[in-house]
C-alpha cells in the first residue's frame, strides 16, 4: 500500500510552478541578496497567501532526509553513541558555513574603530594624507566593509537557524520512532508526559543552541581584535583592558555552574508534574468518580510549586550574571581610560572615538556571554536527557514470525522456551518461565490456573 504525504501537493499547480524555480534556481546574487523571496513578497502583497502559495521545501530540508542522516551517524557509533558527536558529524557543513559567515561579520565589524583615528587626524588636518583622495578612500573601504558587514550577518543567522530548523526535525522524528519500539521496561521508566517534555522543550532548547553555536569561539576572537586596536591606539592601557575584561569573564563561572544545576532540578521538576498531569488525564473517569479533584489539585500545585522554585532560582541566578556583565563594558571603558591618565598616554580625539567604537562592539559578545553560558548549561542537561532516552533497550522485533496463509494443519501459535516478564528483562524475575505451548489451528484453548499464578501474561 502506497503511503501519500500528509502535506502533499498537486505539482500541476500554475502558481507553484512559477514560484519553484526562483526557490531552487537561484543565482549567486539572488542567493547573496534573498531576491528569491521577492515573487512570494509580492504575491503576499497583492493578495492573502494560502498553502499552495508557498514553495515547497528542498530535498535536504525534509524531515525524511534529516533523520536519515542522523540515524547513518548514529548506526555507526553505536558502539558508543554520543549524541552530540552524531550531531556534529551530521551538521558540520552547516555550522562551518555559518562559521564562514561569523567570521567575516566579526572581521569586517572591526575595520571601522581600526581606520576611525586616521580619519579624524586627517580629517582634523593633524596629520598629512598620505596621497590625494585619501579620505574618500576611506569612506569607500568604510561603507563597503558595512556592507559585507551586514550581508554576513544576515547569511550567518540564516544558515543558523536553517541547522537549527534541521535539527529540530531530525531528533523529533528520531525520538518519536524510538517511542514505537520501547519495551516495557522503558515505558515505565519514560512516561507519556516525559516524552512530550523531550519534543517541546528539550529538543526546541537543542536547536536553539545553533543560534549561540560561533559565540563560542567567537567571544575570544573579539577581545584578540578589540585589544590588538586598543594597544595600536592606547599602547599599555590595553593591558588594563584585558586585565579587566578577564575578571568579568571569571566571575562568572560561579553562575554558570549554579544555572546548569537550576536547569536539571527544573526538568526533573517538569518531567514529575507533567507525568501526574498524564496520569490524571488518563484516569479523570475515576477521579470524578471518586470525587478526588481538590485533592489531586493539590498535588499538582505542590509539583508546579516546587518547580516554581527552581525556576525562580535559576532566573535569579541569570538576573546576577546578567547585571555583572552589563556593567562590565563601562566597567573596561573607565579602567582603560584612567590607566591611559596614570601612564601620561595622550587622549587624542581619534583615540577616543577609536577606543568607544573598539568597546561599544566588544559590549555585545561580553553581554552575550551569560546567555551564552546558560544556553550551554541548559543544551547539555536536553542532550543529556536525550541521549538517555535514545538508549534506552527497545522490543525484541525479531522475537516474534509470523506465518501467513497457513493450512489447518499447521500450528495458528507456538511457544519455544519462552519467558515472559512486566518491565523486567531479568529471567529470575519473570512471572512464565521456559513455557512450551503449540496450538493448532481450529482449535480452543484454556487457560487454567491459581490466582497470581500468571494466566493474564
């Protein structure tokens, strides 16, 4: 029997076809521009978009094809699985593509705090251009690198949040096939609500770590480039600078430390209110019956309390990084320029602007740094989680032949040695044990025996 997708098209559409080519079409510089999103903008417009209206996504972007890669990744290391290696070994193109784009954005956002103390001194007439058109060279150099400024950005968040996008689709559907083959034992331990806390939260927190992957490497590339111009400019006050900007970074390990602690009481706190909320949603016909509703209200308000409270520790503990590193830019500004002052340094017009525009960029990756540190704390408690439950032991599918279009003299069920057990695979602790049974078919079969003896296994 043919499977048809649930979000199937009629590829005869007139307007689909005048759209999908501009989508898998697209030239260097519309690619370079998204001006392949220019006909859909334009039809959204003039009119309202539906459905058929939309492009259809690539072959590579499918969720089919996202989870075939994961899982070749994860047959291969299943040895030891590691589900952060498999993720890197899927998606490495991806991230090294958005790490092109990161590290041209952050380059060419440095050329103008670089060039700003010869433009004013030149400008100011405090020293000789080198050779006429000086100037104009240098608002040229200063408004393209802008420019591939801004064309990087947008091309490195994009291809962010694309592996981001993939990612999500892949270990939604590799946890959702998981969930299928779980055995009794592993149900037990993972709980309906467990799962969805898995999809909703675990895994949209993984793929949002994409956004923060190149900050990673990227924060020290910012302070290489914003103290290299600050000594260029100020000479020793940079060593204040560094001296400075590293014990802001210090004192905040203390809180990252707390919050991955917080970020784990939270999700055992959500996993235990979301498998009651299951459990009373599954037996409500009994709880009305009983009339049990206030007193399982209390339960569940007690639960939701007590992760009440490690969500307020968690945020208050951010609130504090936060604060420390909001102040740290002015914190740098005032120690590089007193040092400057002590030294004798001079605080030329063009030192300073140079300087502020040094720092201003530097404010960013500093303040990024406690979301930064808190999304690595929260992504390796999802993955974590994740990867438990991706190894978690599956049924026996090969157990189990089928015999189809039998005679009647055949056998309709046998039994070769076989124990059964309730959420244990241990045989000393199975309820049948070693149990022959050949039943023919046509024919009717009791099952007799004492009270907890095992006839309902």
């Amino acid at each position: 029997m043919d499977e048809v997708p649930l979000l199937s098209r009629d590829q005869s559409d007139a307007e689909n076809q005048a759209i999908r080519p501009l989508y898998e079409r697209a030239g260097f510089f519309s690619l370079l521009t998204f001006s392949w999103l220019n006909p859909l903008l334009s039809l959204g417009y003039k009119r309202t978009l539906e459905f058929h209206h939309i492009p259809p996504l690539s072959i590579v972007d499918t969720a089919q094809t996202t989870l075939e890669n994961l899982l070749k990744s994860w047959k291969n290391n299943k040895a030891s699985p590691s589900l952060i290696k498999c993720l890197a070994f899927t998606y490495y193109k991806d991230a090294l593509i958005s790490a092109f784009y990161a590290g041209i954005y952050t380059i060419f956002s440095y050329v103008g705090p670089f060039l700003i103390n010869s433009f004013v001194n030149t400008l100011s007439g405090t020293t000789v251009p080198p050779f006429q058109g000086y100037l104009l060279m240098l608002v040229f150099i200063f408004f393209g690198a802008k420019l591939i400024e801004s064309i990087a950005q947008r091309h490195w968040y994009f291809g962010a949040q694309k592996m981001g996008l993939r990612i999500r689709a892949s270990l939604t559907s590799m946890v959702y096939r998981k969930g299928l083959v779980l055995s009794r034992k592993s149900q037990l331990q993972h709980s309906n609500g467990e799962v969805m806390n898995y999809v909703g939260v675990d895994i949209q927190r993984i793929a949002d770590f994409s956004i923060y992957l190149q900050d990673i490497w990227l924060l020290p590339l910012h302070i290489l480039l914003s103290l290299s111009i600050l000594y260029m400019n100020l000479g020793s006050a940079a060593r204040a600078a560094f001296v400075a900007t590293a014990l802001s970074m210090v004192a905040n390990l203390p809180f990252s430390k707390l919050q991955e602690r917080f970020q784990t009481k939270i999700m055992e706190a959500k996993d235990v209110r979301m498998k009651l909320m299951s459990e009373v949603l599954k037996g409500m016909r009994i709880l009305k019956l009983q009339a049990w509703e206030i007193r399982y209200l209390e339960k569940v308000e007690a639960l939701r309390q007590a992760e009440y409270a490690c969500i307020s520790k968690f945020l208050f503990t951010q609130a504090a990084s936060l604060g420390l590193f909001w102040g740290a830019p002015v914190i740098v500004a005032v120690v590089t320029f007193s040092s400057c002052m002590l030294m004798g340094i001079p605080l030329t017009t063009g030192r300073v602007l140079s300087a502020l525009a040094t720092l201003r960029i530097m404010q960013e990756p500093i303040r990024n740094l406690p979301d930064l540190l808190s999304m690595l704390a929260q992504t390796k408690v999802s993955l974590d989680r994740i990867k438990k439950f991706l190894n978690e032991q599956e049924l026996q599918l090969n157990a189990v032949d089928y015999a189809c279009n039998a005679g009647e003299d055949m056998m309709a069920v046998e039994l070769s040695n076989a124990s059964f057990s309730w959420g244990d695979d241990d045989t000393s602790s199975s309820i049948v044990r070693e149990l022959n049974v050949h039943i023919k078919r046509g024919t009717r079969v009791a099952v007799c025996g004492m009270v907890g003896s095992g006839k309902s296994s």
